[in-house]
C-alpha cells in the first residue's frame, strides 16, 4: 500500500491560497505559513499531515500527494475543506 507524508496550508480562499505561494515561491518558510495562516488543526505542527496512506485524504488531495512533483508546492487544490497548497516530503 501506498504511503506517503505531506506538509499543507488551508485557507478559506483561492485568492489567498495564490498569495501564500507567491511568498512561498519568494523563499518564505512553509511550515511558518502554516503556523500563521493555515486553517487546519496541522497548522500549528507547521502544516505536518504525517504519514498517511493512499485513499485516507479525499481525492483531490490524494491526486497530488501520490502523482505530482515531491518537495514541490501544489496547488490551489479545491476540496470540501477549502483550498490546499501541498507539499509532498516523500513517498513509496
């Protein structure tokens, strides 16, 4: 089975999310953006979802963690919860 680990920031907003990876793609530090900004409750591990397997996320956020670019910055990616910006630490 597939397992992956990811770090991801939840905002309300697309408009935000896009804010958030400009700075990130300026050399701001993920897991202080999380701490900041992010909605989940990971936000304050610094967006660290931990190691999780393959269907445990909802789709759209699986489609990422097991198919895009690792150590790379992900998104927009709309779910239920709002939007993500992910990313993937490594993966088997």
């Amino acid at each position: 089975m597939a397992k992956a680990c990811a770090l991801h920031i939840l905002v309300k907003t697309q408009a935000e999310a896009e804010r958030l990876k400009r700075q990130l793609a300026k050399g701001a530090d993920f897991g202080s953006l999380a701490k900041k900004h992010s909605l989940c409750p990971s936000g304050k591990k610094g967006g660290d979802l931990g190691e999780f397997r393959r269907g445990q996320m909802v789709r759209a956020f699986d489609e990422v963690v097991f198919k895009k670019t690792i150590l790379e910055v992900h998104g927009p990616v709309k779910t239920q919860f709002g939007f993500h910006l992910i990313k993937t630490l490594y993966r088997n």
